[in-house]
C-alpha cells in the first residue's frame, strides 16, 4: 500500500482498521468487521452534523468510550450517482469503537432512539482520500473519481451499500490540513 499521507493524528484508528491515503488515488481497502454508535437523522428531526455529533459525543461520555477515528458519515445510496445539483447532507453519523468488545449493542435508552449502538460486518471499497475541508465540492470531486475508477473496470466491482465519507480530523484542525476518504462499498466480482 503507498504511503500514508501527512495527518494530524487525533485518536487511535478502530483495532484493524487500515491505514488512511492515498491522498487522490482510488485503492481498493480491506476493512475488519467494527462496532459504532450510529445517530440517525430522521430519528434525530435533523440532518445538521453538528446535531449528529452531539447526540454521539454525549453518548460516548456517558458510556466512557474513547474517542477513535475516523467519523464515519453515510449517505443515501442514490449519492452513487449524483454528481452535481444541490448538496444531499449525510443520513447518518457513526462514532466508531475502538473493538468490537466494548459495549453493548442496541439502543442508546437515554437517547430517545437517536442512537443507536450496532455491529457492521467486514467490508471492501473503493477508497480515495481527500485533503481539505469536509465540504460538498470536494465530495463530489472525490465521488467522480470514484465513478471513473468504477467505469473503468465495469466487471470487477458491484456497489453494494450507501457511499459515506471518513473523517479523520477534527474542527480544531485548520480545513487545508485535514484528511478524509469518500468510500463506496464494494463487492469485488474478479480479484485484481
């Protein structure tokens, strides 16, 4: 794998996670199963990510999880094939634990169904880091790669779940600095 981009490392990367970059190449990435505190939208009346982060971050401190990256933030299914018009905002957040053996799973009671703690399976993707601010413009930009990459081997892949963004960094980091991934994942049909 090349290297890893320069990042400020805020928080440990969930047990088996892989290693974030490259920055503006698409790779495929192997991920372990995980386990993540979810906050839904609807659930929430609000598609706003300081209100998803909130209701997360409360979440953690009263269950004493420490904070890992990445934030994973997923999007409609439909986000695949957007690639212009005005900004879909993510349908969820997810805090990532640390191990699959922290915790329980279900749901958050003092949250009022906001949150949600769940076990995602292992899973593939296609991957591209991004440098920037964790805006719409580079979204898309990143999502178009994506769609090239995946039009340029029309056999080998098949999208099988919602794209979502990984955000490694924190709003404390100046945006030129921070680093995220747009993923879509992926059911590999013929190995590389």
């Amino acid at each position: 794998m090349p290297d890893k981009p320069f990042m400020f490392n805020e928080a440990p990367l969930p047990e088996g996670f892989p290693p974030v970059g490259p920055v503006g190449q698409v790779i495929v990435k192997k991920y372990p199963a995980y386990r993540a505190a979810v906050a839904d939208a609807e659930a929430l009346r609000s598609a706003d990510q300081g209100t998803m982060f909130n209701a997360l971050f409360k979440h953690i401190k009263r269950e004493k999880i420490a904070m890992t990256a990445p934030v994973e933030m997923l999007f409609p299914l439909d986000d695949v094939n957007q690639t212009e018009g005005n900004p879909k905002k993510p349908n969820a957040m997810a805090f990532m634990y640390r191990s699959t053996a922290q915790g329980q799973t279900g749901e958050d009671e003092r949250s009022n169904g906001a949150v949600v703690v769940k076990d995602f399976p292992a899973q593939t993707v296609l991957s591209v880091a991004i440098r920037g601010g964790y805006g719409r413009s580079p979204y898309l930009k990143a999502s178009e790669q994506l769609r090239a990459y995946f039009e340029a081997h029309p056999d080998q892949f098949k999208v099988v779940g919602p794209p979502r963004v990984l955000g490694y960094n924190s709003p404390f980091v100046p945006s030129f600095l921070r680093v995220s991934e747009v993923q879509w994942p992926v059911e590999q049909t013929i190995d590389d």
